[in-house]
C-alpha cells in the first residue's frame, strides 16, 4: 500500500511526482477506496496505561534511571599501539 506525501516538504519534485504516479495507479487497481481501507480490520483494543506499574516513576515525579553504557566505551590505547590491528581486535 502506497501512502501519498505530504505536499509541504521540501522533498525532491521528481521524485514527488513518480510517488504521486505510483499512488494513484494503486488506488485505480484497488478495489477499496480511501475511505474504507480499514473497514475489514478488526478494532482496536482498548488500551489503559492509567495502572500500569511501570508508570509508577513517571506518576511518582522521579527522574528517569540512568542506563549503563560503561560496557559501549573503547579504551583508548597508548600511542604506541595505536596502528597495531591485534592490540585494536582485542579492545573491541
């Protein structure tokens, strides 16, 4: 399913029109017209986060946990090894 784009992009002209182009010969195929495409798929289930225990921090005004990232870091090698691929392998 194509989706048309939006008109108030700065996006390229040309490549606009070939999306415009590709749309409107789906839509002409199509035996569903825009204004029914959802029809045949079933609702939508009712979402409450109101209780949800992970809210709780959120609800309760406490800042977000700091996620450790100390595992994502590289150590930096002495000058000395800086062109050495095995000593490079081996900290990553």
């Amino acid at each position: 399913m194509l989706f048309r784009t939006s008109t108030t992009t700065t996006a390229n002209p040309k490549v606009k029109a070939e999306v415009d182009r590709l749309v409107d010969e789906e839509m002409r195929r199509s035996s569903k017209k825009p204004s029914n495409f959802f029809k045949d798929l079933p609702p939508l289930p009712e979402l409450n986060f109101e209780d949800h225990p992970m809210l709780e921090r959120v609800r309760s005004g406490k800042p977000p946990i700091q996620m450790d990232t100390s595992r994502y870091g590289l150590e930096v090698p002495p000058m000395n090894k800086w062109n050495d691929e095995t000593d490079l392998k081996f900290r990553l």
